[in-house]
C-alpha cells in the first residue's frame, strides 16, 4: 500500500515538475528575444512586408492609378497594411516563435545563446544578421534566375514524355462517374 501511495505521488509531481521546467523554458525564451532584440527586428520585417504591399497593388491595379482611384487605393494600402500588422506583428507571432524554440533547443542551449548574444561578438551577429540574410536572400534569387530555363525545360521534357499519361489523368479527374 505504501509503494502505491509512493508511485501514486511520484506521477502527481513529475506533470508538476514538467510544466515547472515548461515555464522555467519559455521565460529563458523571452530572455533570447529580449538579448535578441526581436521585436525591433520583427518590426523591420513588417517594415519590409508593408513596402511590399504598394508595389504589389500597382502590379494588381495597374502601373498607373486613375486620379478617381488614388484615394481608395491609398485606403486599401492602409487596410492591408493595418491586417499585415495585426497577422503577421510581433505580438501575435510571438507565441508561435516560442513553440519553434521550444522545440528545438533545450533549456540549457537557450541559456548559451543568451550568453552569447550578450557578448560583443554574439551582438555583431545580431547587428549583421539582416544584412547577412538579405544578400543571401539576394544570392539565391539570382542563382534561382539562372536556373529558371533549366528547370523549365525539364519540366517541359517530363510532360512531353509523359503527356499521354497526363492526359488520361486529366481525363479521369474530369469525369469520376466512369
């Protein structure tokens, strides 16, 4: 009876201690993003999203927006730029960038990375980081645009060589009664 009670106590306080350890995780978590300095850095981001935003209603609209319109377009903007924020900002995309962390460092690497980033060299990092991804962001579109015709051209050559196949495929998608 004795070891029941103690087995019985034992699985009370391991969930206890699990979710005592889950909180201990996620506030070393915050303490990242804060060394991290995240939420200004999330808001370049949606500095850049929101720049997106005017090109992309020109090439929807039109590269030039009739005098009647420019209003209502510069609303829409607003619009977007306001659901954008609200979808994408830091606050509502905080608690999912904690679940990301949390699943993939331990409570013991997330302390290292606070201790790195709060070095000179871990804030260099910091600092240069957006730079560092955007010419690499940079670097992969171009090599992306060179291989444009040969993927395209592969492509080209497996529907070709499968084009009966495709067809048939196609056929039966459109007509499932038979």
């Amino acid at each position: 009876m004795r070891r029941l009670a103690t087995v019985l106590l034992v699985l009370l306080v391991l969930p206890l201690s699990a979710r005592a350890d889950d909180a201990s995780k996620r506030a070393s978590i915050h303490d990242l993003f804060e060394v991290m300095h995240i939420d200004s850095t999330m808001q370049t981001l949606m500095q850049t999203v929101k720049s997106s935003v005017i090109p992309m209603t020109r090439q929807m609209i039109g590269p030039t927006v009739p005098d009647t319109l420019k209003a209502q377009v510069s609303d829409l903007q607003d619009q977007l730029f306001v659901l954008i924020e609200q979808e994408m900002g830091w606050k509502t995309m905080e608690p999912a960038y904690i679940e990301i962390y949390a699943r993939n460092f331990t409570e013991e690497q997330i302390d290292d990375l606070i201790a790195f980033y709060k070095t000179p060299t871990g804030q260099v990092m910091l600092a240069k980081t957006p730079d560092i991804a955007r010419e690499s962001m940079q670097a992969g579109i171009a090599k992306m645009t060179t291989l444009q015709p040969e993927i395209r051209r592969l492509i080209q050559d497996f529907a070709a060589q499968h084009a009966e196949e495709i067809k048939r495929a196609r056929a039966m998608q459109k007509s499932p009664s038979e």
